[in-house]
C-alpha cells in the first residue's frame, strides 16, 4: 500500500493464485514474452545490511538513515539493495552503477543511461517480505500485504472500493471476509502501481474481483476508460503463509515465472559464486 493508503487503514489452483516459487538459474534471461516476480525474506538478508548499504546512492542511503526503527531501516535497505542486485543481474551491470528516476507521478524507472534493455520494474514489501516484478517493454505493478487484523477494514472498503467488490466483500464468510479485503487491496494496488498514475486514480474508479474470468484473469471492470482496462492482465500470488499479493502486467501474450530471491543474491554471495 501506499502511506496515504496505509493511512486510512501453483499455477492451476482454482483461486488462480500462483504459489510454486522456484530456485533461479545461475544466469538470468528475460525474454520479452515472460514476466518475473521474485520474493525474498528481509531476514534471510540481514547478514549482508553492510554490502547492500554500501551500493546505495547517496540518496537512498539518506532515507534510509531517516528511519526512526531499525526494523524499518534494515527493511529499506535489503529491499532497494536486492533490487540494485538483481536488476544488475539482468543487465550485467554493478549494482552501485545504475540509476533511476521517478515518472511525474512517482513510479521509479531504470533511467535511461542504465535501461539498455527495456526493463520495467517494480517493488513492494510488508512486514518480512519483499517482492518484485520485472519485464521487458511492458509496465508492471505488484503489491504484497501481510494479513493481519483491520478493526475498521469493511468502513475502509466503504472508502475506495467499487460497488462491484463491496458487494463481493459482502458475499463472503465472515471468517474470509479479512482476507477477501486484502485480495481485494493487493489486485487494485498492483493495478494502479503498473500504470503508474499514482493517486491520480481512485481506487473505487474501477472492479477487480477475487474470481477469475475463463482466461486466468481477476477481471477489470472500469469507471471510465474502457480501453485502458482491457489492456492489463492481474493475477493474484501467494508469497508466503499470512501473506497476500497480486501481479498487474500491460498486455495479455506473457508467461509468468516465479522466483526465490535467495542469499546468494546478496553482493557477497555474488561475489562468492565468482
């Protein structure tokens, strides 16, 4: 989720959630066809806070600094350093080397002296857990949260979801309603991530629906821009007990491969594989 919003707050499984996160080979291909969505655990990295703070930029090494609980801090720089490490993997560049910057509504990029590829990305994390998508020439968006209790979510659904999905919420089992909320949030968070338009869009401006259509997708219903609706694909995942997360991907013709962002990615053990 975004603050503002935290404010106010296997393949073939019937659900359609993707839950087989594999190993990745030791050199990594993106093929404009496939979409790549990694998670990592903060604690599997934590040995490695020292070499991931030190690739950094000046700035981001500042807000990370800015954070009054270590937790925080510690969770800042292993999920912007795997990034650095893993986008450097794709592009057989340093990870200290690469630059980024922000669209006009706040979506980081690769810049375009460190993008000789085409590479979208995107990052989220909750709690202990870290995911990221990332793709060739099409935009993407993911969100993850950790379920937990929200006294107040059914009034926050009242607030920013559609029609549509309140009465979707209702139709649920009391004990699935908590985690039919957060489905809900994730798909729509994921969504708005990957086009990049920031709060520009209202949340209850258009449906998603925890039941996918005949093609695998949690289907968009729009407020208004039809055609920018049918462009996306989402799909929901599950990246680990008590967790939810959802995939938004421009365009329908793309495979998707799950992978474990495991230690050895970390700049030590990029080092120790030599």
């Amino acid at each position: 989720m975004t603050a503002q919003r935290h404010d106010a707050l296997d393949n073939g499984r019937t659900d359609g959630r993707a839950t087989v996160w594999r190993r990745p080979p030791r050199e990594l291909m993106l093929p404009v066809g496939q979409v790549h969505v990694w998670r990592a655990e903060v604690a599997q990295h934590t040995s490695a806070l020292t070499d991931l703070s030190s690739i950094l930029s000046p700035a981001e090494q500042e807000r990370a600094n800015r954070f009054y609980f270590v937790a925080d801090r510690e969770r800042f720089v292993v999920a912007h350093g795997l990034l650095r490490v893993l986008l450097g993997r794709y592009l057989r560049e340093a990870p200290q080397m690469l630059r980024f910057s922000d669209n006009p509504h706040g979506k980081p990029a690769l810049a375009p002296s460190s993008d000789q590829a085409g590479l979208r990305f995107n990052l989220s994390h909750s709690q202990g857990l870290v995911m990221y998508a990332v793709a060739r020439g099409r935009e993407v968006g993911v969100d993850v949260e950790q379920i937990r209790l929200v006294a107040d979510f059914e009034r926050i659904a009242e607030q920013f979801f559609s029609p549509a999905e309140r009465k979707e919420l209702r139709t649920l089992r009391t004990e699935c309603k908590l985690d039919g909320f957060f489905g809900l949030w994730t798909l729509k968070e994921a969504y708005v991530k990957a086009w990049g338009q920031g709060l520009s869009v209202p949340l209850h401006d258009f449906s998603v629906s925890l039941q996918p259509d005949a093609s695998g997708n949690f289907f968009l219903t729009p407020g208004g821009d039809d055609r920018q609706c049918a462009d996306w694909s989402l799909r929901r995942l599950t990246p680990g007990p008590g967790y939810v997360g959802a995939l938004a991907v421009e365009g329908h013709d793309w495979e998707l491969n799950l992978w474990e962002l495991h230690d050895g990615f970390n700049p030590g053990g990029m080092r120790d594989e030599g």
